[in-house]
C-alpha cells in the first residue's frame, strides 16, 4: 500500500510538474502575445497618427488655397471697383464737358446774335 501510495504522490508530482511546465509555457505565451499586442498596438498608434499628420497637412494646404482664392477675388472686386468708379468719372467728366461746350454755343449763339444788331444797328447809322 505504501508503495502503491508513492507510485501515487510520484504520479501527482509528475502531474504538479507538468502542469508547472504549462503553466510556465502559457504565462510566457502570454507575455509573448502581449508584447505583440503592444507592438501592433504601437503601430497602429503611429500609423494613426501618421495618417491625421496627413489628413491636417492636407485640410491646411485647402484652408491656404481657400485664402488664396479669397484674397485673389478681394483683388478682382477691388480691380472691377476701380473701373467701374474710372467709367463713373470719365462719365461725369464727360457730361461736365458736353454742359460747358452747350453754355458755350449759347453763349456763341447769343454773341452772334448781338453782334448781327450790332451790325443791323450800324449799318442804320450809317444809311
């Protein structure tokens, strides 16, 4: 009985060993996986990372061609307000000149006019 007892205890130590072992086994294939998980986690970290840096270089390059845009139609307002306020001018400089030649062809008008009775007058003077 006592043997068959130590063939017992020798199995359960065997066993105690084995299942150490596994154990042992397991633990490190856990520690192996969870390394690889924090590696692949880091990755995907810096490829995320990676790819936000992208996506806020390219929204920025968008803000800065949106700004060139505005700028550039600010110019072009800014271009077409000048011309239009050039026409107003030449427009108002033109009416200006077209009231003083018509004051002028009155006045020419009236001249004249004085002068024939003038003339009308002398030439009655005369006779």
């Amino acid at each position: 009985m006592i043997a068959s007892q130590q063939t017992h205890i020798n199995e359960l130590v065997q066993k105690t060993r084995t299942l150490d072992n596994t154990i042992k086994d397991l633990q490190d294939k856990l520690m192996n996986s969870r390394a690889q998980w924090q590696a692949e986690h880091k990755e995907w970290i810096d490829g995320c990372d990676s790819l936000m840096a992208c996506h806020r270089i390219a929204h920025l390059r968008t803000n800065v061609r949106l700004t060139q845009e505005r700028v550039a139609l600010g110019h072009e307002r800014d271009s077409t307000r000048r011309e239009r306020v050039a026409v107003i001018q030449r427009d108002y400089n033109l009416i200006l000149f077209k009231a003083r030649e018509r004051e002028l062809e009155i006045e020419a008008d009236q001249l004249r006019e004085e002068l024939r009775n003038a003339a009308d007058g002398n030439v009655t003077l005369v006779a």
